[in-house]
C-alpha cells in the first residue's frame, strides 16, 4: 500500500429499515456496524465465491465506528470501504457512511480489521482475492 489517501474498493447503497431505529426514530448504533458489515460481505461475494467455506473465514478483530450524525428515517445511506492497511494475514478496511442524495452528509465513519482463521483459531494468510483488490 502506498501513502496515498486509501481508494474506494466497495460502494454500496442501502435503504434504512423501520426496524433499524431506536426509541428516538434514529438508526441504532448497531444498525450503523450492519450497514458496513453488509456492504463488506457484498464485496468479499463479489471477489470470490471461495472467500469464506467450510475450512477458513475472516473474524473482526477491531472495529471503531465515529458517529457523526444519526440517520433517520426514511433514508438511503451509501457505504464506502477503502483499503487502509494490507497486512499478511490481515486487512484494514475504513469505512464512511454518507447520505444517498447528498455525500456532504456524513453519519458516521472508521475502520474494521479482518484476520483469516481456520475453524481452529489458527491465522492464515490472506486470500489472494482480497489482497489483489487491495493492492491493485
């Protein structure tokens, strides 16, 4: 990775749902890591069909989430991943979630470190799906 400001790998925009909101009519805090977790797991599918099976998967080992302004409903929110960090057997992806008709809105943003484990725990190397896609 260079020293440049990380690259969009993923984008994706998703709709709010009624059951995402709290007592306040605002998306949750959770609702916030699913968003990113869904557009995560719509980029390793798109990738590789062989990025998570029976012997090997990624785990969240960190994650920070910079909630910048709550989300209401209705809504559309767009996710954006950016490569941050490649390591050997981990990836850095920072996310921002923004506004669907306006990307000057931003709710909230931060990163998620994915490690690749066997069903044992043991780390493995990245798959090499996802490290070109980084690197590239």
């Amino acid at each position: 990775m260079s020293d440049a400001a990380p690259r969009v790998v993923h984008r994706l925009v998703l709709e709010v749902r009624w059951r995402d909101l709290d007592a306040f009519g605002h998306a949750n805090n959770a609702s916030y890591h699913g968003y990113v977790e869904e557009a995560r797991v719509r980029w390793f599918r798109a990738l590789s069909t062989d990025w998570a099976n029976e012997t090997s998967a990624p785990i969240l080992a960190a994650a920070t989430m910079n909630f910048r302004r709550p989300v209401g409903w209705p809504a559309s929110v767009v996710v954006e991943l950016f490569a941050e960090r490649l390591g050997g057997k981990s990836v850095t992806l920072a996310h921002r979630i923004t506004d669907a008709t306006d990307p000057g809105i931003v709710y909230a943003d931060g990163t998620h470190v994915l490690v690749w484990v066997d069903r044992d725990g043991t780390t493995l190397p990245l798959p090499d799906a996802v490290r070109e896609a980084c690197a590239g």
